[in-house]
C-alpha cells in the first residue's frame, strides 16, 4: 500500500451511473449539502463519494439535526472515564473494574423484518461495547408496538423477541430488563432499542482511534455481502408502502458468528498487537474507517479488491456501504499482521490487511490502482452541517395537553374501583412481560441477582464485592404531551428504579426516537425533550456518557409519540442491600414516599379505559426526585427496607398491586388506608401518575420515616402486607374496595400470553397485512 | 479432583462451569480446546451448555465431529465420569455417549426459567449427596429440551434406574404444567447403562449459590467427587 | 375434487446471508468433504390439498407460500410438481 502515488487523480468508475440532480436526491442528499461536497472536493464527486457522503451525511451517522441540542447535555463526573464519541460511555465503578455500556436502535429493520431486524441491533449494540475492551454482561430492551388487537403488531412483536432473544441466547449473554409499551402511535413505526453493559479493568480500556503511520488497516469477521446497502440513510428516512419495497435491504444476524468475533477481539485487545478496533456498524465500512481516522486526525488508504466478499462482482460503492453483520476493522501496529491473523485463525475468522494509515492528510479509497475515492483531510467527518430548525409547538397537542381530564366520565363500571384496577392490570402495557422474558436467557454468566421484571436488574461484578443496577426507561405520551416535562421524567423515573434496587444512580445512555426534525412541531419536541433530560441528569449527577439518535420515526399516518428512552447504570457499592420490589413477608408496614396529589393526565389509565392522551403529564421536579432516591438509598443502606417498587404507569393502586402479585410463586395481599387524601378525586389518588412516589415495605416503619424526614421527603404510612388470602383492600374515607388477589393477578399474568397464544392459533405472519 | 471443561466454538456455559468447580466445590479446573486431542488429565470432563455451532443444521451435530469428541468417548469408555449438561447433553446423544435426542420445546419458544426436579435415583455418582424423590430447583434455558426416545430405550432406562431427574411440580408431582419443553415422560436427565455419563438439559452450575436463587447443583458436583475419592481409594 | 400432493422448497433468499449454511459448509470442509462449495439450508414443506387439478393445486400452494409459508423478506420458494395422492 505505501506504494500509493500521493497525486492520484480520482477518476470515476466505467460503469458507475451518471451524477445527475435525481441520482443526489436518491442518496438524501440536498442540494446546498452537494454544493458543500464539491466546494470541499474542488470537483463533482464520483458514484463511490457520492455513496459514502449520503452514508456518513445521513442523520444515523451525522447527528446532523440533533447535535446542537447533544451539546447541551452533561457529560462529566469524576466517575466518568469515557463520554460521548466513542463506540461506549465507561464508568469506574469500584476497585479498578469500570462498565462500558450503550444504547442502540435498530426501529426501521425491525419494521420491514422483525426477526433479522431486532436480532442485528442486538448484535451492534455487543459490538459496541466490546470494542471497548469490555466483555458484555448484560442486554436490556425497549419495545413499542401499536396494540396487540393487530394481527400485524403481533408478528412484529412476537418477531421482535425471538430475535432479541435467539441473538442474545446464543452469544451468552443475559438480557436482565426492559419494557414493553404498546400505544396506537407506534403502529406503523415499532421501536427497538437495545442496551448492552459490559465490564473491564480500567486499563484494558480500548479506543477506536486510529494511529500511527504505517499501520495496517484489517478487516476482521464475516465476509462483506450486499447487505442492507444504504442501511444508514435508510434508518434516516420515513417509512412508506415504496420502503417496503426496498426489502432486500435488510441484514442478516449470525449469532455464531458474533461469539467467535466476541471472543477473539476481547483476545486481540488484551494482546497488545492493536491500536484501535470498530463495528463496521451503520455504513460499514465507510463510517468506521473515516471515523477511526478522524478521531485521530490522520489519513488512511483502503483498497476494496482486499475485503474479502461473499458475492462476486461487488463494486467499490456496495464494498465501502455494506452493512453485512459480524465484522470489525481493526489498526494493528505495524508488524504484527500475521499475530493477528493467527489470534483470529484460532476462532476461525478471516483477518485482511486491506489499507493502511498513511501521513497524508486525506481518506482515501481505491479499487487496485485506480482511486476511487477521496476527501481532503478528515473533513468527511467535521465538514458535515448541522441544522437548527425554527421550532412550534404542535397545536394539536397543546390542545390535547390544555383539555382537563376530570371532564372525562368515569365509565358506569368505574363505580368500583376495584373493576378499574383489574382493567389496568389487563393493559398490555402494564401486564406481565413473563411471556417476553421466559424467553430470554437473562441466567447466563451467573451473575443476575435480579433478573427481568423488578424495576431494575441486578449483576454482580466478579472482581469486586460491588454490584451495578440496571433500567431502561422512557415514557412518550408524556414527551408527546410536554417535552420538557417528558424528558425530565424519563431519567427520573430511570434513577429511581435503580435506587430502588439499591444502587446509586451514576450514568446514562440515551436513545431519542423521534420523528421527521425538519418538520418544526419534531423539532420542537427534540430540543424541549434534551432540554428536560439536561435538567434532570444535571440534578441526578448522572452524566450522558453516549446513545443513539433515531428519527424519521413516521410513516404517512403521522409520526410516534416522540420517545426518549433512558438507560441508567447505577452502583451499589455493596451487595448487602440488593432490594427486591415485591413485597417479602406478611405483616410488613408499607410506607409511601412521595405524595399523592390530583394529576391524572396523560396516564395509562385515560389511556386504556378511555382511548385518550390527553391533559398535561404529571409535574417532576428533579429537586425532589433526588430527594427521593438519596432518602431511600439512606433507609436501603441502613438495612430498613425490604422491598421498594417505584409508582409508574397506572399509579398507585397498580404499583400496590404489582408489590403483592408479580411473582407468582410468592403472592400477599394487603390493606391501605388513603384517607389522608380522601380530599382528591379517587380515581386521580388511585391511578394518576404522580411522580416522584415509591412504595416501600418495612418492618422498621420509623426508620424509614426518620430517612425520608432528613431529606425533606414526604412520607406516610398507608398499610401492611397482608397474606395472600386476604386479598387486596383500599379504603379512603368512608369509600372501601376490596378484592381477592386471584382475579387481579389473572389479569395481570394472563393478558399477555392469552393474547399470543390466541393469535398464532390465527396464523399472525408478514403478510397479515402490510405497514400503512 | 480435576475437572475439564470442554469449549467448543459457541460454548458459553464454560465459564459458569469453571466457576461452579473452582469457587464453588473448590476443585480444579482446566479448559480443553475443541481443536486439541488433550484432556489434560482431566478425572471429570464436562460438556458445556451453548450453542456449538450456533446450533445450526441440529444441536450438537457439527459439535460431535470436534477433535477433542474423541478423547472424551475413550474417556466415557474407560468408565470415567462425563456430565452433559444442555448443549452438552445434545452433543453427547448426538455422539452416541447417551440414548435418545432433544427436539425443539413443544411451544416452539425458548425457555428460560427456575424449574423443580425430583431426583429420581440416588444410586449414581452424580446423585449419592441427595434423597430419594428429593425436589430441587435448577434453572433451565434452552430451546431444544423435549427429550425422546424409542419405547423400548425408555423402558430400559427406566427399569435400569437412568432416568436420573424428572421435571416436577413443586410438590414433587409428575404434571404436564411442570414440564417446560415437553419431554416425554417429563424426562430432565438421564445417565448412560454403565452409569458414568449423566445428560441433563437443567443447568447445575447455574445453582451453586443461593444468591443466585438456589443452590441446589452443588451436591450434584460433590457427589461427583465423592465418587472419584472412592475410587482412588480402592 | 381431487386430492394432490404437492412439494415445496423454501431456502434463503439468494445474496443474503446464511449462516446455518456457511457453518454446515464448514464443518463438511473440516470433515474432508473439499469438494462442496456452497450450501444452502431450507425447509421442505409436503402439502396434501384438494383442488379441481394440479394447476389449481399449485396456484393454491403459491398463494400459501406468500402468505405464510415462506417469509418473503429472507426466503424464496419452488414449488415442485402437483402428484395425485
């Protein structure tokens, strides 16, 4: 390679179509950023560049719409060993060990295939964090789907997590947590964000950086295909009945595959033979080798007749574009090519030298001897424009936001209010995911202390007596509703599911789907939405250190729910106070911290009863909600809680529930006394959303009182736990409501596996009906 | 006692199985590449869980083909004790150590969960450390469990006291409810006629702690070694 | 009415990726097997259908091939000849 003529002419390709406006427009590319591509040049781009500008140009790459609003947001802490940039954010937690972790999206694959689709984004998010030197520990999720009445939403959702769980299994990695949330706005647009955490010694910290002139340049894993060509721009454009038919897009996942690349990158980082390594991710070959070069701000030459291809007759442009799965690029240090390939022999991969890093500032690509492409410098990468969108408000949300929801009528039935609850718990979005979880391998390692559905998860650390807690979180009706609020929530609601577990809240990775941000109504629900997100996590001490961005989330019915989805990584610094949220011995007092108050918008239960998102979320105040988490880490410290479980969707009455029923081998029941609020409407005490409430069992109600006092937090005894027999009883005032536990636990354990099981006896496939 | 593991491309039960024996029964352990002939002087080999192969074509079927699949046939021939466990159990009926097949679950899902088993027989040397119709709690994951076989090996197994661990309520009653693949006769393992190899699709290294929610595995791992300390004092 | 037998095949679709047949070539190739230089593992799915003649039969099939057999997206399918049965 060092035999590259500095002044090579970049010729276009025989073959390759005409550079024609339309062709331009094909790649995503608008006019003023293809008259910024040629100014940079100082020529008309060729096929190949044109390819790789629409690659790392698209949003998915660039972050172009959404990285002024990025900046804005906390990354720093004395914890924090990597911020945003790199393949990970890593945080130190405890005698040397720290974890890598990061969310990822893969919502478009998962629409056109669902299987393949969740399964490569599963795949992406491990690479991600193995990069880093990390070996992964544990997979978190967040779904949405539009409701389970579609034949179509439960082949995708059933998709969905055979696919997750298929990758997952088979790699050896547990996936510990995560949410499903079904809502009519996700229809035509399922989400799918994957989260992976992975532990290292400090030391073993790897970055993709490339360095050091000479270096070869090493294409290591899988062999490239045409795979899901175009996956990038893709993911940065709206879904319409034409993307259904661009199809053959889509990757295919080999789990296989992934462990042997797994196992020999953690080896080739430890070996000392390699300066730096990257997923050859969204765009492939093109973004990893141009942003490896450009985080190093040096030159790198890489010829595509070296990548080792599994088709014949691929062009340069499908070669640099391809999204095929299970491979790296990796810079060696000079010299030890064959040390390299001998590491990945052992687990029967390939490893190609296929460029070089040269002192030459350019990134350059050629095809044998003839160069195909060339940009000046790293400017590929730092030349691409960002954008900064007048934004409005929705009027149609603020409408929805301003309409009272007490003007709703209760349903004749909601009389009682124990056929209320039993509803809620029947909503998919509030049932248990056992059906989702039994299928995940969340034991794998021997390290899950607390596996899927508690409010966060739980996993030792071999090396240390410290533990991290795990959730991934969000909640778009909120967003939708008021994104400044939204987004204050979805990291408090993150924080206080860990710190019910136990763990200090200390780091998060945030995924923001959204849809079209060109539109202003978008836009306006991205910058409110990092704004409250900013807010929150400034006050929380719990830094960004990395995620994903995901837009053009719409589809010609409209867009989603704008959702950020927050996963938060906390720590217990021992493993003495691993705290459960089911309740663990009858005759326990429950105490409530936090306080109940009249806001019953924007809540699952207008939302499931009633069919409507409206009035605004419930208030969140971070002040208070660190309050919260620093009182109950102080009562968990201290040993007075048994078990803690946070007020979310459906309020209190389901949080209650949930404590007594979720784990079927070890019910209760209990008894409460509101009438300390008998003074707010019911069913705004029984199922509004207010924020910042935990429900805690204790047999030391004092104590816990006397921590919650000492951070200014409200606190109440309302009951006890009862015995499973006894039921469940709420009284407030002179109002009573009591139920047997079996009924409410039959919804809450049935509804799901009910629904599945009556829809494949229905045949649910691809073709049930198509998206839109 | 020393335990060799063996790791096959997709193994990844391997080093849950290292820490059962090292941190937990406190014995030895040594890692066996698929590709070598070597046992390294191993007393007990075991076969881990995973997916060898990615599972691809049929679990355990490329696996078999292994280099090191020789050695631990000579192994299981000289009478020594191998324990299959998952994965490790496909790839043993695959290689003909063990009778029968794993087939894909009867609801077509994967599974992961805590199961109860009744210890069927305390006459084996992975079973001596339990009672008779004990009820234990081992987790499982797999995909491919449903253990079959003719019904002429399923009566000999029976007669000959093979069948080993049967998945039970947690009353200890042979129920369909409890059966979370469908193997017939609620099968969860079984041990070959010399009695030396023992097959099981629940996990026992995945219960060595009560941290982990049950440490039900290890009297398993003991019993095995009770039975080699037996033997070296003959 | 009559009775048909018809045979299908359904194997990955051509270009993309498939896995289960690279390993399987694989290990062929570790076994001595040199010769074989691709493979390709799909499902083979024999229907028993009444139709009014083969041609019916086949149609029939096709039509169940798109909507549920085969996952249009990641597979192709042949369907073989229609045999009274």
């Amino acid at each position: 390679m060092s035999d590259t003529q500095t002044s090579s002419a970049v010729q276009p390709r025989p073959g390759d179509p005409e550079i024609t406006p339309a062709l331009i427009k094909e790649h995503g590319i608008t006019p003023a950023e293809y008259e910024r591509v040629v100014e940079m040049l100082g020529r008309a781009p060729t096929f190949t560049e044109v390819g790789i500008v629409s690659a790392l140009w698209s949003e998915h790459c660039s972050y172009k719409h959404s990285r002024p609003l990025l900046r804005t947001l906390p990354t720093e802490a004395p914890w924090v060993l990597q911020g945003p940039g790199e393949n990970a954010g890593v945080i130190a937690v405890k005698d040397g060990i720290a974890v890598a972790f990061k969310v990822e999206s893969h919502n478009h694959p998962s629409a056109v295939e669902p299987y393949q689709g969740a399964a490569t984004g599963v795949g992406g998010i491990l690479r991600d964090v193995f990069t880093m030197g990390a070996r992964p520990i544990a997979l978190l999720n967040s779904l949405r789907f539009g409701p389970l009445t579609s034949p179509r939403v439960r082949y995708l959702f059933s998709g969905v997590v055979k696919g997750i769980g298929d990758y997952g299994n088979c790699v050896g990695v547990p996936t510990v947590g995560g949410e499903v949330v079904f809502d009519p706005s996700y229809e035509g647009n399922p989400l799918v964000n994957a989260m992976c955490v992975g532990v290292l010694r400090e030391e073993e910290l790897m970055l993709a950086v490339a360095q050091g002139v000479g270096n070869p340049i090493i294409a290591v894993g899988a062999r490239t295909g045409r795979d899901g060509i175009h996956g990038a721009s893709f993911a940065s454009e709206d879904l319409s009945a034409e993307s259904e038919s661009k199809r053959p897009r889509v990757q295919v996942g080999d789990p296989f595959t992934e462990k042997l690349l797994l196992e020999a990158s953690l080896e080739l980082i430890r070996s000392g033979h390699i300066v730096a390594i990257q997923d050859m991710g969204a765009a492939g070959l093109t973004s990893s080798s141009a942003e490896m070069a450009a985080r190093g701000d040096v030159g790198v030459t890489i010829d595509t007749l070296k990548v080792p291809v599994r088709e014949e007759g691929m062009t340069p442009y499908e070669i640099l574009l391809s999204e095929s799965q299970e491979r790296m690029l990796v810079v060696a240090h000079r010299g030890r090519e064959r040390e390299v390939e001998a590491i990945l022999a052992r687990w029967d991969l390939e490893a190609v030298v296929i460029g070089e890093v040269i002192a030459e500032p350019v990134y350059r690509v050629t095809e044998g001897d003839r160069v195909v492409a060339e940009f000046p410098g790293t400017r590929l990468v730092t030349d691409c424009p960002t954008y900064v969108i007048d934004s409005v408000e929705s009027p149609v949300l603020a409408a929805a936001r301003a309409r009272n929801p007490h003007d709703v009528p209760p349903l004749p039935e909601e009389i009682n209010p124990m056929w209320t609850l039993e509803r809620l718990l029947a909503s998919p979005t509030i049932a248990s995911k056992a059906w989702v979880w039994r299928q995940y391998d969340s034991m794998v390692r021997t390290s899950t202390l607390v596996g899927p559905g508690s409010d966060a998860a739980v996993m030792r650390l071999r090396g240390t007596d410290a533990g991290i807690a795990l959730s991934i979180d969000g909640n778009g009706r909120y967003v939708a509703l008021d994104p400044l609020v939204g987004g204050r929530i979805a990291v408090c609601e993150a924080a206080r599911n860990v710190a019910c577990a136990g763990a200090r809240p200390r780091a998060i990775t945030n995924n923001l789907n959204f849809g079209n941000p060109t539109r202003p109504e978008v836009y306006f629900q991205l910058k409110n939405a990092v704004a409250g997100m900013g807010d929150a996590c400034r006050v929380m001490e719990t830094p960004v250190t990395g995620g994903n961005v995901s837009l053009y989330n719409e589809n010609p019915q409209g867009a989603i729910h704008p959702t950020p989805t927050v996963g938060m990584v906390g720590v217990l610094d021992t493993l003495e106070h691993v705290t459960p949220s089911a309740f663990q011995r009858a005759g326990d007092t429950i105490v409530l911290l936090g306080d109940n108050t009249d806001e019953l918008g924007a809540s699952e239960y207008l939302l499931h009863l009633h069919g409507l998102a409206i009035g605004a979320p419930p208030a969140c105040d971070p002040v208070k909600e660190r309050a919260l988490v620093d009182a109950l880490l102080h009562a968990i410290s201290h040993g007075h809680v048994r078990s803690a479980h946070d007020c979310s969707d459906g309020g209190l009455a389901v949080a209650l529930t949930e404590c007594a029923m979720m784990r079927r081998d070890a019910q209760f029941g209990f008894e409460v006394d509101l009438t300390a609020w008998a003074d707010l409407p019911l069913r705004a005490l029984l199922f509004g959303e207010a924020q910042a409430r935990v429900v805690v069992s204790t047999d030391q109600p004092d104590a816990v009182l006397a921590s919650a006092a000492q951070f200014g937090v409200p606190a109440h005894i309302i009951g006890r736990v009862t015995a499973a027999d006894a039921g469940v009883e709420f009284l407030v005032g002179d109002v009573s409501a009591r139920l047997a536990l079996t009924s409410l636990a039959h919804a809450f354990h049935n509804t799901i596996p009910d629904i599945m099981n009556a829809g494949a006896a229905h045949g649910d496939t691809a073709s049930s009906s198509s998206i839109s | 006692m020393k335990v060799g593991i063996i790791r096959f491309p997709g193994s990844n039960c391997d080093e849950d199985a290292y820490h059962a024996v090292v941190d937990h029964l406190g014995a030895e352990a040594v890692f066996c590449w698929h590709k070598d002939h070597d046992l390294q002087g191993a007393d007990l080999v075991i076969l881990p869980g995973g997916f060898s192969y990615g599972d691809y074509l049929r679990p355990g079927a490329i696996a078999r083909f292994s280099p090191i699949m020789q050695e631990v046939v000579a192994h299981a021939k000289r009478g020594a004790p191998v324990l299959a466990i998952c994965n490790g159990f496909q790839i043993a009926c695959e290689a003909g150590l063990l009778p029968g097949a794993l087939l894909r679950n009867d609801h077509l899902k994967f599974v992961c969960d805590q199961v109860h088993l009744r210890v069927e027989s305390i006459g084996t040397r992975f079973t001596s450390r339990y009672h008779v119709d004990q009820v234990i709690t081992i987790p499982v994951a797999h995909g491919d469990g449903r253990y079959t076989a003719d019904g002429d090996v399923l009566e000999r197994l029976e007669g000959d006291g093979h069948v080993v661990f049967r998945y039970v309520d947690a009353a200890g009653h042979v129920t369909d409810a409890a059966n979370p693949n469908g193997s017939l006769r609620n099968i969860a393992g079984i041990c070959n006629s010399a009695g030396n190899v023992l097959g099981m699709m629940p996990h026992p290294e995945r219960a060595v702690d009560t941290q982990l929610g049950s440490a039900d595995g290890l009297p398993l791992l003991h019993s095995i070694a009770d039975s080699l300390m037996s033997e070296a004092l003959v | 009415m009559t009775r048909f037998r018809v045979a299908v095949e359904i194997v990955p679709r051509r270009g993309l990726l498939d896995p289960q047949g690279k390993a399987v070539s694989d290990a062929l190739h570790t076994l001595g097997f040199s010769t074989v230089s691709d493979v390709r593992v799909g499902r083979h799915l024999v229907l028993d259908t009444d139709a009014a003649d083969a041609d019916a039969a086949r149609a029939e099939v096709q039509r169940m091939c798109e909507q549920l057999l085969a996952n249009p997206v990641t597979e192709d399918f042949h369907i073989g000849s229609a045999e009274r049965a």
